[in-house]
C-alpha cells in the first residue's frame, strides 16, 4: 500500500516539475469518473494519497415482495462487503436513461433527501413508506451499495408495476373531427356520464412515444396518461377546442386521457386528426429578395442588418432557408445543400420549416461575402432545386465602427409572418416520485 502511494505520490511530483518548465505547477488533483465528473482537491491541504481493495460485490440486493400505492413490501440482501445502501424508487422512463452505475449514482445523489434512504440493515419482508406512487404505472428500485470506506461502489436494480386500480363504470370521450385548414384542425369532445374531468393533447402522428422517452426523465412521468394530463389541456363535460400554428397536410394523433369520479385515471384514447394540404404536385421553389442594409437594434447593440425576404410558390408544402459565409458554402456546396434539404433530427421540431413569405434580418458586418440559400419541398415530399443567391453586404455603413474580425454568426430574427410557436396546452409543472414524508424502511 504505501509503496503504491509514494509511485503516485512520485508521479505528481513529476507532473508538477514538468509543468513548471512550461507554466505554473498544479496545485489540484483532479479525481475523475467514467461518467466524466470529477472530485477535486487542493494539493497544499491533502495530507496523502492512499490506495485500498475490497474484494467482492458492494451489493444491496432487493426483491420486491408486494406493491401499494404508497407502501412497499421488500427484502433487502447486502452482500459482506457493503456496510450501508442508499435506496430509491425512480419512474421506469427514467431509469432507462441511467445505462451505467457512475450516471446512476449520479443521479440519485441529485436527488432531494427525502426522496432517498440510507439504510445500513438487511430487511426481510419490511416496509418501504413515505413515497406516492401513481396506478397502472412502471418503476426501478435502485440502491447503491457503500463499502467500508464509505465509497459508493455498486447500484442494484429492481423494477416493478403498480397495481391498476378499480374504475368505477366505464369512462369514455366520444371525438370528432369538425374542421380544418392548413394550420389547425377543430375537434369536438363528448365524455360520458362515468368521466370525472379528462385532458386533451395532440402531437405528429406517430412521435408521442419518442417525445414520452426523451423527456419523461425531465417531467417525472410515470405513465403516458400522466404526460398527457401535465401536457393537456383540462376540460369537464362537453367542449371544443381549435389546434392553432401547426403544420400543414400533416396527421396528429389527439390524446385523451380521462380520470372515473374517484380520480383514477381510465385507459388512454387515441384518435386522429390532420390539416388541410399546402402545395401541389409540381416543383417547388423559394424566391429570394434583399432588401435594406442598415443600423438596427439588436437588444440596446447598434448593428448593420441585412434583411432578407423568402417567398414560396403555390407548388411548395415547406422550405427551408439559411444564410452561409461565402467561404463555408463554396468549401462544400453539397453538403450545405443537403442540409438545407433536410428533415428535423427530432419530432416536431419548431421553426425548422416554414410555409409563409417571410422576412428575416441578419446581423452581417459590412464587406461580408454571404450565399443566401432556399429550397422548398412540394406535397408529395419532393425536394425542388436549391436557389443560392450571393451577395456582398456593403463596404461601408454610415454611423457604424467595423469590429473586430470574428467568426460570422448570422443569427436572424424574424421581422414579418407569424412566427412558430409552442404547441397549445397547459404549461407542464416539474414532478418525479413525490415523497409525502421522508423515505423509509421498517422491519
């Protein structure tokens, strides 16, 4: 032991000297995880480095012997290496994300400490209280196993369903399509005398389970009718709701989630719903039109903009435009096409097509050599060619001091047309396994 600690003891020192031929020696070490994250400590307070081995598992094993709502029944096995445990019980959607023990312990000590236990005992068939668990719904036990040195060494799993509870009757929203145009779509709401209150959400066909995954650990979710409530817009009784600034000839799938009168929540329903078309079948195409170059205020910064206006023709369903340094386009024209003639990397992604003349403003530095780029896509999904147009801002603009030479950040603002805008609903609250009461285990 001590022979390995004067070895790495010795390499500091070495480091240190080779650092002090070029720079100022380090005066931190810092100890870095597979997960990237670091504990660092200053050199002139640490009195010695010393390494140490346990051999064997850190485990706390866990075995789910029964699940309530807010109880749990569980045996708990440490191995003879792990002292003491934290324990945790973390929605599914979110434990899928925590694919390793460094992330996993991570997390959890991110956690508020109501939410997690530290227990240093076995427990055979003991309870588990102080959590508030959702019905019908999938969950991950974790606990972390601490060693003698009081080193969180091994994560344990254990996953698990509630129960689903008892509806009384049998809720049910009748739905109907009553409307479209190219942007929205209205949709006509009848629940029947079994539903308590239910909520409303809509999204692109075929992309809400990817949106559930991707930010359930976000939200807490515990189940799709739980995003659908914190997403959703409320409604009791009969009602009709407009989906506003959505996307033309597009499907949605419309969420309803509903709750009986004693606040459970039903099977979730689905439904479809789509907008009026945009385009034909031709070839489409953008035109392109520059217009002033001035000073303008760019949050109290006087900058020279350039303002650059798009306009579709009647064949285009969607385009796409952006404005490259001269010297990138020219570097690789294909490739700046082909993004420019691309879909969104995630679902729904707001502001990457648009469907309506336009006008943006550009922050662009005098003598600037631009390609301002636009394509267009018509109904039947096809591509038309690529308008490139080059231009030179100005070599001077009267008021205005060059700056600096810098990379160019043509970051634009749009000046004309509706601008794209969040989906419709009830904004969504942060949430994740609430504890009523500090988490516990008893015999």
């Amino acid at each position: 032991m001590k022979k390995t600690a004067m070895i790495f003891a010795a390499a500091i020192m070495s480091a240190s000297a080779a650092f002090a031929q070029t720079e100022e020696a380090p005066n931190r070490i810092l100890v870095t995880n597979t997960a990237g994250n670091y504990t660092g400590f200053v050199i002139d307070y640490t009195d010695a480095i010393n390494f140490a081995r346990v051999d064997g598992d850190v485990l706390a094993n866990v075995v789910i012997d029964e699940v309530n709502l807010e109880t749990m029944t569980l045996t708990v096995t440490r191995t003879p290496e792990c002292y003491r445990y934290k324990l945790v019980v973390i929605p599914e959607v979110t434990a899928k994300q925590l694919t390793d023990d460094a992330n996993a312990i991570r997390y959890i000590n991110s956690l508020p400490s109501d939410m997690v236990a530290l227990l240093d005992q076995d427990f055979d068939h003991g309870t588990l209280s102080g959590i508030e668990l959702n019905p019908e719904s999938s969950y991950t036990i974790f606990t972390v196993g601490i060693d003698r040195y009081g080193v969180e060494a091994g994560v344990a799993r254990a996953e698990f369903q509630t129960p689903a509870p008892e509806i009384i009757g049998d809720p049910h929203v009748d739905v109907e399509v009553v409307g479209s145009t190219q942007k929205s779509f209205t949709v006509k709401f009848t629940p029947n005398a079994d539903v308590q209150s239910y909520w409303i959400l809509a999204g692109e066909k075929g992309t809400m389970q990817s949106q559930y995954e991707s930010f359930g650990p976000m939200f807490g979710f515990s189940n799709f009718s739980d995003m659908i409530r914190m997403w959703g817009i409320q409604c009791i009784g009969d009602y009709e709701y407009t989906w506003t600034e959505m996307s033309p000839n597009t499907e949605y799938d419309v969420f309803v989630a509903m709750t009986d009168f004693n606040g459970y929540f039903a099977p979730y329903e689905v439904y479809s719903a789509s907008t009026s078309p945009l385009g034909g079948h031709g070839v489409a195409a953008v035109e392109i039109s520059v217009g002033g170059y001035s000073l303008e205020d760019w949050d109290g910064a006087m900058k020279p903009t350039l303002t650059v206006s798009y306009v579709p023709n009647s064949e285009a369903s969607c385009y796409r435009m952006n404005v490259f340094s001269a010297e990138d386009y020219d570097a690789d024209p294909e490739g700046c096409d082909a993004y420019l003639c691309s879909e969104p990397p995630m679902p729904s992604m707001v502001g990457w097509f648009q469907y309506d003349p336009v006008s943006y403003e550009y922050p662009i530095e005098p003598g600037t050599s631009i390609v301002i780029a636009a394509a267009a896509k018509n109904i039947d999904g096809e591509w038309g060619g690529v308008n490139a147009v080059r231009y030179t801002t100005p070599a001077t603009l009267e008021g205005y001091d060059p700056q600096p030479a810098a990379t160019p950040s043509f970051r634009p603002r749009q000046v004309k047309g509706i601008a794209p805008s969040l989906r419709q609903g009830v904004v969504p609250q942060l949430s994740a396994v609430k504890a009523s009461k500090a988490l516990t285990m008893t015999r």
